[in-house]
C-alpha cells in the first residue's frame, strides 16, 4: 500500500538516531533523543490552501528538519511514516 498526499501534505519517515556518539560511546533506547531529522517519501500536488496558492518546495528524497510535535503519525506495512504539512517542515537538510 502507497500514501499519496492531497494538497500541501507531505510523508515522511524519520532517520533512526545515531547508537554511539562522535567518540564511540554507545547510546540506550532510553539515552537517544527523538530525531527531528526525516526523509520525504512522498509529496502533495500544492494548489490552493486556504485561498492561497502553495508551491511545493521539497521533493522525494529530500532530507528535512521538521516541528517536534507536528503531523499525524501512520503505520503502513509495518512503517511508521508522519504526514506533515509543508508549513510544519523547517528546513531542507544539504
């Protein structure tokens, strides 16, 4: 099964967090934040939002820095993905 985004939306399926730091040690479930870093599997047409139009800005495969609590989270085949708004996304990671 595919998600395909109406409108703004884009899917994205986070980047697991680094297990050891720049010097080696290792890191617990527990230890590791919750990263923000994601990857765009998927991206909405644009258009019109709110009597707005809105062009797309990222593209699939894009690395993007996204809102700590936005979206809404998705669990297809056993992935876990988020569907944001482009709005919720920060910054396209180079």
């Amino acid at each position: 099964m595919t998600l395909k985004p109406l409108s703004d939306r884009v899917v994205i399926k986070m980047v697991e967090a680094e297990e050891t730091t720049a010097s080696g040690i290792i890191l617990t479930g527990s230890a590791k934040e919750k990263p923000q870093v994601a990857e765009v599997l998927a991206v909405g047409p644009g258009g019109i939002v709110d009597g707005k139009e809105v062009v797309m800005q990222v593209k699939v495969g894009d690395k993007v820095i996204t809102s700590k609590y936005s979206g809404t989270e998705v669990k297809i085949d056993g992935e876990d993905l988020i569907v944001v708004r482009q709005g919720d996304i920060l910054a396209v990671v180079e």
